[in-house]
C-alpha cells in the first residue's frame, strides 16, 4: 500500500527525480536484506547528500536558474524514505 501511495503521490525533485527514486530503492533494498539500522543510516547518508544539494544549489545557483526543488519537496522525500525504510525493516 505504501508504495502505491509513493507513487500516486511522489515530490518532483526535478532533474533529480529518477534518482531519487532509485536511492529510495537503494535504502529499501538495504534495509530489507541487512536491517532497519543499516537502512537508517543509508537514508541519513541520502538525506544528508540531498540536502547538500538543496544548499549547494541555494548558495552556487545562477541568478537565471530556479531551483532543483524546494523545502517542503525535501521534507516530503525525507518523510517518505523514512517511513518505507521503517516499513521494511
């Protein structure tokens, strides 16, 4: 249900959003087959080089350019990446 869910209703994240999703799996992938804690902190690493992303892009970006995406979009991936990580672990 969770993964219908994500996908009805996935954040845009732009020109990141495949990737995103591919990272999601990532972490899923982890945290079914090495548990909840190694998939934990697979999403901290993911959640920290989105971040990363959201600032770099925030301070570095040409003044022409929007952004890749914005704050509430980075929460929602975030929220998501925890729960499913949760769900399967």
């Amino acid at each position: 249900i969770a993964a219908v869910l994500f996908l009805l209703y996935m954040p845009d994240l732009g020109n990141v959003t495949i990737e995103g999703s591919l990272l999601i799996a990532l972490a899923l992938f982890i945290s079914l087959f090495a548990g909840m804690r190694a998939g934990l902190f697979t999403a901290l690493v993911i959640l920290f080089l989105f971040g990363s992303l959201y600032f770099w892009n925030l301070f570095f970006r040409p003044t022409d350019q929007m952004f890749l995406f914005s704050e509430a979009t980075l929460l929602q991936f975030g929220v998501w990446l925890i729960v499913f990580v949760i769900l399967s672990g």
